[in-house]
C-alpha cells in the first residue's frame, strides 16, 4: 500500500482520518520513503496530531526525519498555475492579484478542487515542476470528510466534461486518468466500528466505484476498545455485580447505571466493564459487517491515548499501523 | 434550566458542530423533547446512511416532512403531546425547485435546468449543500406549518461553510464580475480595467471556450433569477440572525472538535447571530469520590480471580484518563467562551445511538 506514488486518506468526520494519515506518514517515513503529507481547503490537522507546528500556506514544511506536510490552498495553486502557464511573471502576478479574477475563479464551479487535486497530482510526479523540487516517494492526501472527499477525488473529471477543449479540460484529463490508475493511486477509508461510519464507509465504496471506477485499496478501522475480557468472564462479572447491586442492577451496562449514584466503587468499576464487554461485541458486529459488505479485511487500529493528556497518541497508533500492515502482506 | 425551558419562544433552532460529534442523533433527541412539550416540530436532517429515518419507522424520508408515527414513540415513558416529523434533505431537489420558484416564466427555468454548469453545481460548488438547507428551512418557515424546525446542518469540517453559504451562493449567482466578462464589447467592460481584457483571454485560452459559452449562457438565463435569488438569499440571511432563532453548538469533548467549537461560537458572536446554548457529547464521568484501580482490584481478586480483577482495574483506570480528559475539556470550553451552564451528555453504548430508546434517554437529558 505505501508502494503507491499517492494514497488518498478519507472517511467520514470523527474517525481519526487526519490522525491515520499523519500515522501513515510517520510509518513510510521510517521505511526510508521520502513522504509529503497533504492536506486542503486550509486545513492544518496534521502537524497538530504529531505535535508539530503548521508551516507557510502552501509550503512543504519538514516535519521529522523523511517527512513533510502541506496544506493547500486552492488560491496559492491557481497563483502557481498562472505563473507555470503564462509567459510573463508580470501578467501572472498581474492576473494573480485582480480581484475580478479571483471572483471569476471562485465562481466556476469546481475549480478550486481541481486546481488542489493538480497540485497534489504535481507534488507525485517523479519530475516536478521545478528543478529545485525534490521529487516525493510517496504523497498522502488526507482528503475531506466522505461526500466532499469525493467530489474532491472527481473535480479533475467533472472540469474535463464541462470543459470539453481547452489546455485545462486536457489537464483535468491528464490528472484523473493517473489518479484512477491503480499503479498509483490507492484510496484507504477509515471508519470507526460504529453504526453510522460503518455504512458510510459502506456506501463510500460503492460511490467511489460508481463515480471514479476506483476500488477501495484498504479500510482502516479506528478506536476498537482493547480486548480486555475474555466471553468466559461475563458471567462471573454479572454476577460479582448482582452480589453488590441486587439482581436488578445486573442488567445495566450503561455507566449511567445504579452504581453511578450509589457511589459504591467496586459496582461501578464492574458495571463499566460490562459496557467495555457490550461495546467490544458491538464493535466486532460492525467489523464484520463492515468486511462482508466492502469485501475487504479491515486494519483494525487500537484507542491509543496517552495517560496524562487522554489525547490520541499517534506513535502508538503508528507502531499499531505497522504491524498491523506488516501481518496483511504476509497474509497477502 | 433544562434546555428546552432555554429554547421557549425560538422557532429555530440550528445544530452545528465539527462531523462525528453525534450533531444527527442529538438534533433527532432535541425535536422529540420539543414534541413531547406539546410542540410541532419538524427536524430537517441530512443523514446518508438513513439510519436516523429507521429508528424512526420511516423508510422513505424524502424532501417533504412526514410524521412519525405516534406509535412508535409511544411506551418508553414519554407521553408526546405536540407533533414530531422528519424530513431528509435532497439539495438538488431544493435547488431545483427554488430554480423553478424563482424564474419569470418557463424558457428560463428550463433553460437553467438542462445547463451543463448548473447541474454540476450542487456537488462542486462548496456550499451549495448548506445554502439549499437554509433555503428549505425558510421555506417551511415561512408556511408557518410548524412550531418549530430543528436543522441538523451538513456534515461539514467546517461548520463555519454553513454561515458563510448564502453569501457565497449569492456572489457566485450574481456573477458580476463573470457577466462583466463575457460581455466583453459592453460599457462596462471597455470601462474596467485593462487587466479584465487580459483575464478574459487568459481565461478563455486556459479553460477552452466551451467551458466560457456554457457558463455564459448559464448567467444569461440566470440573470432573469437573480433578483429573486439576492432577495432570498438576504431573507435566508435576516432569519438566521432572528431573535426568534437559536445556534446550538455540539461538541465531543475531543481536541479538534473542542477546537472548532470555539471557533465556531466566536465566529457566531462576530456575526451577531443568537448563539443559544453548548452541548457537549460523548462526556465520561467519574462518582465522587473516584473510585481507585488498585483498591477495586484487591476488592475483587478472590471473588474473580487476580486476571479478571486485574483486568476490571485497568479498564477503570482508562475510564478514568478519559474522564479527566473530559473535565478539563468542559472547563476549558467554559472558561473560553464564558458559557457557564453547557449541557453534558454522557457517553452511551454506541449500538443504540440511533434507536428510539436512545433518543428517549437522551431527550430526557435535555
């Protein structure tokens, strides 16, 4: 999967995408890949989940040793664009800085996905714009959440249908045709083993299939509570509950339960394991609906967060993510 | 002060928040509290995965509300005297029919449908998606048939997009600066700029003509609209700062998502728009006093063996990193932005998020 020139990271809102993305980052860049991890409409999640610092607007900014991170703005490109497209510097910054330009552009319709998608296209090419640019091994595009994902994923396209000739309906061409290419492209959703991430990402597979004749490569599943107890143990921990609570409380798995206001610690901690047990069972349902359904063995990815701050650690989500890779090649 | 007692009066009331804050399931649990009050409350939902509509018993949500069956909600301790209905919004449905409201007679209307850029717009123009909700809210607003509406906005990264659409709509509708160009022989054309001359050029070489003609044909026919279109947009605009109207801002007690609240509130408060409440989700509690790991091992090591035990106390102490985690959230967001009764709900079994008795537990809590 890190094999790829471009993995694109999506997934509906709340699962951790931006977290795995900066997690896949963190792992290909151990493996010696030169990586970029990009991100767009202004968003700068990544840095702050590895706890670095954002950069400029539109640099590649350094993150660690081997990997990178830019956030792309859709105004930055088309300044980029101009100035690689127009012969003179001088009508580019012209055109770059008129306000009537920048209305007309903001008005057509998808092209400041399109021109995010063309420099995330650039940023993957073994021969990049300028000489100076060193060419990445690997770009990850952590993608907006599911349905703007998408139609981010199919602006190059759609500005190539609307605009049948023309050098930019050519260009949009020329960028979906490599990004539906599965020799460089993979997609990953992440969901978390919820009912609704479940079928979003469901439906997300689908969508992508319908609309871009992509497969989804791989599905990462986020936030599984770690296995703690054993089905054996349920009955002994019901009825360790029903000897504190009377056989009334024994059915509550919610940690509103009875023993939230009796205050009694031992019932408490004995109801809250048998939610852990509850949300464990529910979760393995999700799972494997999740893979009957897309037809793929997800990742599965533990909640991981660090004890002082109760925040998401993304070195151990990272050292999850590589083994957890490193067990479906063998399988593979 | 429960928040339904703080909502007396609105006609309403706008859910937001950062994706996979549980903004859906909160907006269903708020309409069926507001229902149970005696109201008639209509909860205007986007929900792809149609799990919300099944909870409720309705298979076919679709761009017109429907009632829930009464039924349904019945048996769970609720007694629901007003009315609860659902409706699920289609934003090119909406689109559509403003479109066909608006136009001055039906060349135009049809000649907006059939165009190419018009019916790539709902899904490439940022915004479309929040605008055509407002506008459907207007809509059913302004029919008067409900008491109130309750709008569980877009899944946006971005709440703010959701502010910011009618403007961005309106601007991209009225095309000013585009109809400056493609006019290029008009007064205000030779009048403008040199530079426009060039950005014409450039743009025509860059997108290929096909692309100019198609959108010049679609901002003549649109120009019939625009009039309506700038009014309603305004209309759409004054409702959203009505007295009469409530921002309830949802949140996890996650980083990101606290993060986006506070922006979000800021940005309301810049705005002037009535900014009525904070919810925060998913929150993990602690008794008092906090029970201890290694006391509840000891406690429980002989009756369920030292693994089990061991087990059970380790389970409590990652609860409790995350009930702390939660406790300074709350106070931060309090602190922050000088909200000092925020409304907490607890962290439930994901499985029955979306059922009936969920929401019934959760409209409890409100």
């Amino acid at each position: 999967m890190l094999r790829r020139r471009l993995l694109v990271v999506t997934g509906k809102g709340g699962t951790g995408k931006s977290t795995v993305a900066a997690a896949l980052g963190v792992v290909a860049a151990r493996e010696g890949r030169r990586t970029i991890v990009a991100e767009v409409a202004q968003r700068t999640d990544v840095p702050g989940s590895l706890g670095a610092a954002a950069g400029e607007p539109f640099a590649e900014t350094p993150l660690r040793d081997g990997l990178w991170h830019i956030s792309i703005d859709p105004a930055d490109a088309l300044r980029e664009y101009l100035h690689d497209q127009l012969p003179s510097d001088t009508l580019a910054r012209m055109l770059g800085g008129s306000r009537s330009f920048a209305l007309l552009a903001s008005a057509t319709p998808g092209l400041a996905e399109l021109l995010s998608m063309g420099k995330v296209w650039e940023l993957a090419q073994a021969q990049r714009r300028t000489r100076a640019s060193q060419p990445y091994d690997l770009v990850i595009l952590d993608a907006p959440a599911t349905g703007h994902g998408l139609a981010t994923l199919a602006a190059p396209s759609a500005f190539a249908r609307a605009a049948a000739a023309g050098p930019v309906a050519r260009q949009g061409r020329l960028i979906h045709d490599w990004l539906t290419d599965p020799r460089n492209t993979g997609v990953l959703a992440v969901a978390r083993a919820e009912a609704l991430p479940v079928a979003e990402t469901i439906a997300l597979a689908g969508d992508l299939r319908a609309q871009l004749g992509l497969e989804l490569e791989a599905l990462v599943v986020n936030g599984l509570s770690p296995p703690r107890f054993g089905r054996e143990e349920e009955g002994r921990l019901r009825k360790a509950l029903a000897a504190r609570e009377g056989s009334a409380a024994a059915g509550a798995t919610h940690e509103s339960g009875a023993a939230h206001e009796s205050g009694n610690p031992v019932a408490f901690a004995l109801e809250l394991a048998l939610a852990d047990l509850a949300v464990a069972r529910g979760e393995r349902r999700q799972v494997e609906r999740l893979r009957r359904a897309v037809g793929l063995t997800p990742l599965r990815l533990p909640f991981a967060v660090k004890e002082e701050s109760g925040e998401v650690d993304p070195g151990v989500l990272a050292d999850a993510l590589s083994r957890t890779l490193a067990r479906s090649e063998a399988r593979a | 002060m429960s928040l339904v007692e703080r909502l007396e009066g609105k006609r309403m009331v706008v859910v937001a928040g950062s994706g996979g804050v549980g903004k859906t399931t909160t907006s269903a649990a708020l309409a069926l509290a507001l229902a149970v009050q005696g109201r008639r409350v209509a909860v205007v939902t986007i929900d792809p995965a149609k799990r919300l509509a099944q909870a409720l018993g309705l298979e076919e949500l679709d761009n017109e509300p429907r009632r829930v069956d009464p039924e349904r909600l019945a048996g769970h301790g609720l007694e629901v005297r007003g009315e609860l209905w659902a409706m699920m919004l289609d934003a090119k449905r909406t689109f559509d029919d403003l479109i066909t409201r608006l136009a001055p007679d039906e060349r135009t209307r049809d000649e907006v449908l059939a165009n190419r850029i018009y019916q790539e717009l709902s899904g490439a123009v940022a915004g479309s998606q929040e605008f055509t909700a407002v506008a459907k809210l207007y809509e059913l607003h302004r029919e008067g048939r409900f008491d109130v509406l309750v709008l569980d906005t877009p899944p946006s990264r971005n709440a703010l997009d959701f502010l910011d659409a009618p403007e961005r709509l309106s601007s991209f509708f009225e095309g000013r600066a585009l109809r400056v160009l493609l006019a290029p022989t008009g007064l205000a054309a030779r009048v403008a700029a040199a530079g426009t001359g060039a950005a014409l050029g450039v743009l025509r070489r860059l997108t290929g003509v096909d692309l100019m003609t198609d959108l010049g044909r679609f901002f003549r026919a649109l120009s019939g609209l625009i009039d309506g279109f700038r009014e309603r947009a305004r209309a759409v605009g004054a409702l959203l700062a009505d007295p009469a109207t409530a921002f309830l801002v949802v949140t996890s007690p996650e980083r990101e998502p606290v993060a986006e609240a506070i922006f979000f509130v800021g940005k309301l408060r810049e705005a002037d728009l009535p900014f009525g409440g904070l919810i925060v989700n998913r929150v993990h509690s602690l008794p008092e006093p906090a029970p201890q790991p290694a006391a509840v091992a000891a406690a429980l090591a002989e009756e369920l063996g030292a693994r089990t035990a061991a087990a059970v106390a380790e389970n409590l102490a990652a609860h409790a990193v995350l009930a702390a985690r939660d406790a300074r959230a709350i106070e931060h967001l309090r602190t922050t932005l000088g909200v000092t009764d925020p409304v907490v709900l607890p962290n439930l079994d994901a499985e029955v998020h979306d059922d009936v008795p969920a929401l019934v537990a959760i409209a409890r809590l409100l």
